[in-house]
C-alpha cells in the first residue's frame, strides 16, 4: 500500500489482493515477485506468497485478500490515480470473485479517484465485467458496510454506479510481445469498459498495433478503415533489474509513432537498464563516463537479439547498440522528449 509511488503513470498503489502466478514471458524478472520473496517475505502480506528456486523467488500462486487495506482509497480524499492490485492480479485464477466484488464496490463509492487495472488475464475480466450487473445487490450491500454512515444512501449510490462500467476505472492488459497482444488485447476490446490500455513493459519485442488502436490508418496509397472499438491509452517501457532484458530503441519509436498516426496518447515509463548507445539520442543524460558506459553492451545484429526483428524494424542507424548503465541513468527520454500522454477522461 502506497499513497506515492515511483511508477511515472500513476500516484498510488492499492493492494488489496496480492500474490501471483508466472503465465508468460512478461513475468520472469517480476518485481513485485522478486520483492515478496526478499524483502517483504515475512509481512503478512507476501509471506508465503513465493517459492524459493535457483533462479530466485517464484510466486506459487498462492494470493491473499488483505481486508485491512480494502477502505483505504475511501480515506483519501484529494484525488488521485491509484494502480490497482499493483503487487498481484486482480482476475488471477485465485481470487475469489467476492473479493471482486469488495473491490469494485470501493472503487463506485470513490469517484473522486482513477482506478488503473491491469491483467494477464483478460477472459477473466471480461466475463466478470460481462456479468457485474446481476452482482450489483452484493457489490452495493458491501459497499455500504465499509463506507459506514448512511447506509440506504450509500447502497443506492453504489447500485446505481455498477449498472454501467465505471467511468473511473480504466481497464488494461499486459502485453510483452506480438503474441501476448494478439492474445490479450482482442479480448480487452470486446470488455465493458470506460477506458482500455495497455502497458507494453517490459516490451521484449516489437508490437504491430494498428488494427487495435482504431481510426484511418494510411499504408502507402490505401486507407485502411480500423473498428471504433479501440485502445484509448498506451504504456511502453524496458525492463529493469539485474536480470533485465534490453530494449531494442526502435520497439519503442514505433510505438511512439504508431499511437502518434492514430491520435491515442502514448506514455514512455522509461529505459530500464539498457539504452541506445552512448551519445547516439539527443537528451542524453547520463555522465561521458566510459565505466558507466561500458559496463554491458550488446549489438543487435551479432547476437540473438538482432533476429527476426532487424529486418522489418530496425534501420542502419548508430544506436543498433544497446548499453547497460541502470535505471537511474538511463531515464525516459525517447529521441530526447518524455512522453507523458494520458487519456483525456483524466483532465
């Protein structure tokens, strides 16, 4: 639970549901996995949550509801963007539905607030958001027992708010690669929702979003007419940590320019630990300092990082090598501008 938090497109963390399980590539350097099999192992809340392996903590697929942390955005008045479930999932196999419920019936009774929910599991969000109506007695009863006070009041105010998708939860998939988006975001498009997004992080290949991201996209001389139904929101970032895997610059670009062509606002969360070439980006943040620069490198075209992708996305530019200098020095910059974009529901 965190009201602030470092993650640049949100302002707090809500974790009433932790605990996870691994579903695809995405999830091996997870640090909400890594934390609560280090750090946080023995709070009540992570214990027991991961496994220990060779390659280090594992989630077991064991998850928790944790009932002392499930009124805490009622509490907060200013209002805020709040990461649901930022340390779980909340549709993982797991998790009771009631629990669901408990958390839906928060987030009617705190309009004040953005809720951002992000799965792995978009065929579980969709039925229950598919079949939210016939639960809305429930999610109202529960939220009028939490919110306290004038319970008739508060019941009607929930009921009424659950009838339709909640205009202030955004609801969004991870997706890593092109087959976790051809995968998932089909899915999250045919999902009630007020806004949908996804978070392309860490991105360990190139995406082709055109037929998600909707409107009159031109190839060459045709125009191609893309369902109204669209992403209204895209999140793209590297990996970081001590296993991270690096970032090829234009995965990113495209993204940039793909959201750009479509008029979908487009955040870059960061670098993580690999960056283009040392001087090869204007913005350039980090000291000229050969042992920062120099601690890893790869080159896309002599390694495995350099097939199937080079040909179709990369170009015969100077940054076709990555460095590894950290996090911290790396940043956010993509071509030497920070990409902020939001959906306009927030303003």
């Amino acid at each position: 639970m965190a009201d602030g938090t470092k993650i640049e497109w949100t302002d707090a963390t809500w974790n009433s549901i932790t605990g996870c399980a691994v579903v695809s590539p995405g999830c091996t350097n997870c640090y909400a996995m890594k934390l609560a099999g280090t750090r946080l192992k023995n709070h009540q809340s992570r214990k027991g949550l991961t496994k220990d392996t060779k390659a280090g903590p594992v989630w077991t697929g064991e998850v928790r509801l944790n009932r002392q942390w499930l009124d805490q955005p009622l509490r907060w008045t200013k209002p805020r963007m709040i990461f649901v479930c930022a340390h779980g999932d909340l549709f993982a196999e797991g998790v009771d539905q009631v629990w669901i419920d408990h958390v839906f019936a928060v987030m009617a009774l705190a309009p004040q607030h953005i809720f951002q929910v992000l799965t792995k599991r978009p065929e579980r969000m969709r039925e229950y958001m598919l079949g939210m109506s016939s639960r809305r007695g429930f999610i109202a009863g529960y939220g009028a027992l939490v919110r306290g006070g004038n319970l008739p009041d508060h019941y009607e105010a929930a009921f009424e708010a659950v009838a339709k998708p909640l205009p202030n939860v955004w609801l969004g998939v991870s997706v890593e690669d092109q087959k976790r988006a051809d995968e998932r975001i089909p899915i999250l498009l045919d999902t009630p929702a007020a806004v949908r997004w996804i978070s392309a992080e860490p991105l360990l290949g190139p995406l082709d979003l055109v037929t998600f991201l909707g409107g009159t996209l031109r190839i060459g001389n045709i125009s191609i007419k893309v369902p109204a139904v669209r992403l209204d929101w895209v999140v793209a970032g590297g990996e970081s940590g001590p296993d991270a895997r690096p970032m090829h610059p234009d995965w990113a670009r495209s993204l940039r320019d793909q959201c750009a062509a479509a008029e979908v606002p487009f955040l870059f969360k960061q670098w993580g630990e690999w960056v283009p070439q040392v001087g090869a980006v204007d913005g350039w943040t980090i000291p000229d300092d050969p042992e920062i620069s120099r601690i890893d490198h790869r080159d896309w075209e002599g390694d495995h990082w350099g097939e199937p992708y080079r040909p179709m996305w990369c170009d015969d530019r100077d940054d076709d090598t990555v460095s590894r200098v950290g996090k911290r020095y790396a940043g956010r910059l993509l071509d030497g501008i920070e990409h902020n974009g939001f959906p306009e529901v927030r303003r």
